[in-house]
C-alpha cells in the first residue's frame, strides 16, 4: 500500500529564511504578490521589514492586514473581495495559523466564488487558488505545510474543517528569528499544539511510515525545547529547534491527519472563542489517558521521543510517564482548565452534547486509537471542565 505525500515545492528553512521572499517569487515566476496578515505583524514592524525586502528586489505589494485570531467567513470577506478585484499573481501568508488559514480560503473563494461551507470535509478541494508563500511567525499550527484550513462559521458557531491539496501553501519561509519575540502565553499554547500534531498523527490510524518519521523527529525537538522557549523567549537554539519541529509535526499530520484531540477542540474553540492551541492543550493529557490502551506500543514511542521516558521503561512505565508528563506540562506552561479560562458552566455544560456531535462530524476522532462513542466524548468534556 502506498500514501501519497503533499509538501510545499519550496521550502526555506534557518535563520532569515523570510528575507528569501523575492527569490522565492521569482523561483515560483510570481512579481505581484498580496501580503495577507493581521495588524499584530503590522505593530511589530514585521510587514515593514518584508516590503522593504520586496521593494529592494523592485516588487511592489499590496496589503490586507485585517485578518482576525480564529478566522471566520465575515473575517476574510473583504480579502476574497481584494483578490477578486486586483490583479494579482501571489499571496504572502504572514503571522500565525490564523493569517495563513485565512490566506488559504481567501485563495480559494478570490479565485473560485462560493461560500466557505462550500468547501468543508468530506470535500476534497483539488482546485488551485492563487500561490501562497507562507512565513510562520509561531511555532504551533505547522499551517505552512498541511493541506488544511479552519474556517468559522459563526452563525452555527461551527469550527469548519477544509482540506485538499488546494490549500497547501507552494512555499514556506521557516525562519525561526521571528518567533524570537513572542510572549510566554503564545510560546506555550503554539508550542503544545505542535506537540499535540505529532502525538496524533503517530498514533493516527491513518499513520505512515513517511509520517512517523516527521512526528518522532518533531518530538524529538519539541519535548526538550518547549519549556526552554517559554522561560528564555530568547534561547535561539530552543527557538531554532520549536519552529523545525513544528513545522516537521506539519507535515506530520498533513500526511496522518489529527485524531480525538482536535475533534474535541475544534467545537470549544467556536462556541467558547478559546485559540486552537490552548483548547488542544485544555485537551491533550485527558484524551490521551483515555486513549492509552488502544495503542500503548505507540504512546511509549511518543513518551520516549520527548524525553518523558527512557528507552529501559517497559509499555506500561513509559505510557504512565506520558500522562504524567503531559499534565506536568500543562501545569508549569500555565494551561488554564476551562473552567480557569473563564467559560460559563451551565453553557459549557449545555452544549457538551452538540460538541460531542461536532466533534464526530469533524471526522478526525476516527483516526483515533480509541473512537469514543458520543457518550464517551460527552463525559470527556466534562472530565477537562476543570481538571488539575
């Protein structure tokens, strides 16, 4: 059997990889690109710096900075608008997961109309939009290179899940210095989302011998340098290592696809605006627990390869270092329960049920080890409501 990989055709990775973009728009045949990202890069001097690189290789470019945390369909209307409009021949995808899934459904619906639901799984979205270069600016979604995008509808307060080849970025800048900045918050729910990616995707029914060797490389580097880039946002080599292994835990999942974890966050997220990393990490020791026992060989590779167990622990050893490691994590990375987030009770506990349903829908809880019935996720919800 056979599993066919899909990865950007250009990859830039290491310090000033972003100052790559003119090459990279000349590699790819592109001059007129549209910078899509948010009005934090816009503060940060991020957006400056890259048009004064594109300006010096004599590139001009537009920019829609309006993009939202969690993007939703009403959030990139006026980016859709912009491309339907212009005449332009690229986007670069600046900022974080939110700015680059919103520059993969801009691409789409600029180029092919429709509404985002449109292009929701079980669709298969083949269709090629406009080029995107993506540049992360967090080490946490690996959005550069999955063929993926989360798009909110916020009238169903359902978390839209898009997938297809049509919106794998055609080339990454990975440069780790632009994480170099971010806050300890951002540091650590990107980080555990990065974590999260290569767990599920090994354990993934849908596994591979190709994506196995993305995840356990990613936890290789994530186990050991997450904490160090929380408490030292400036340790270069924790940096260095969070943004490869990221980006390898994109490519990870990309070729495995998520299981439980992201089933169960997607809906917590669109009911309870709680960001995608910090609702997975809400989730990850949880699940994992529940989940153990379908596939203990894998979780004791998972505890090895971030440093969690040693190589003498037996199955059952190394799964229980997991667990507890995982809870240790959430708890020194300060992960607020959701109760501490501040989530209502009765609502939360109101709507476990449509989560649960959502969450199955999503489709990504059967790639789990364990699927769990609706009952079973049911009881998940409230097991993480305000877990220690």
């Amino acid at each position: 059997m056979s599993n066919r990989i899909i990865l950007p055709r250009l990859l830039e990775v290491g310090a000033g990889a972003s100052g790559k973009a003119p090459d990279v728009l000349a590699a790819l045949g592109c001059s007129n690109p549209l910078i899509i990202t948010d009005q934090m890069m816009v503060k940060l001097g991020y957006v400056e710096k890259l048009q004064a690189v594109l300006s010096g290789a004599g590139l001009q470019s537009d920019l829609f900075a309006d993009t939202l945390p969690e993007p939703t369909e009403a959030s990139i209307v006026a980016g859709v608008e912009r491309v339907k409009e212009g005449s332009y021949d690229s986007i670069i995808a600046l900022g974080g997961g939110s700015p680059i899934d919103s520059a993969k459904a801009i691409s789409i619906l600029g180029k092919f109309g429709g509404q985002m639901r449109d292009y929701k799984f079980p669709r298969d979205v083949s269709e090629q939009g406009l080029p995107i270069i993506a540049i992360p600016t967090t080490a946490g979604t690996g959005s550069e290179v999955t063929r993926f995008t989360i798009i909110t509808d916020a009238d169903k307060d359902e978390k839209m899940l898009c997938v297809g080849q049509g919106f794998m970025p055609v080339a990454a800048l990975i440069d780790f210095e632009l994480t170099l900045t971010l806050p300890p918050r951002v540091t650590a729910d990107t980080g555990i989302d990065a974590l999260t990616h290569a767990i599920e995707a090994y354990v993934s029914a849908k596994a591979n011998a190709y994506s196995d060797s993305q995840a356990l490389a990613a936890m290789r580097l994530i186990g050991p340098n997450l904490r160090r880039a929380y408490h030292t946002p400036d340790d270069r080599d924790a940096r260095e290592a969070m943004m490869l292994g990221s980006t390898l835990a994109g490519v990870a999942f990309s070729a495995a696809s998520v299981a439980l974890v992201h089933g169960m966050s997607r809906p917590i997220g669109a009911f309870f605006h709680v960001p995608h990393g910090l609702s997975n990490a809400m989730l990850l020791p949880t699940v994992t627990e529940f989940s153990l026992a379908s596939a203990p060989d894998r979780y004791a590779d998972c505890a090895r390869a971030i440093g969690a167990a040693l190589q003498s622990d037996d199955t059952n050893a190394a799964n229980a270092k997991l667990v507890a490691e995982l809870r240790a994590l959430n708890k020194e990375l300060q992960v607020p329960s959701p109760a501490e987030f501040g989530i209502e009770e009765s609502r939360y506990f109101e709507l476990r049920a449509t989560m649960a349903e959502q969450a199955l829908a999503s489709g990504s809880p059967g790639n789990n080890p364990r699927v769990p019935t609706v009952d079973e996720l049911i009881e998940l919800y409230a097991a993480v409501w305000n877990q220690e």
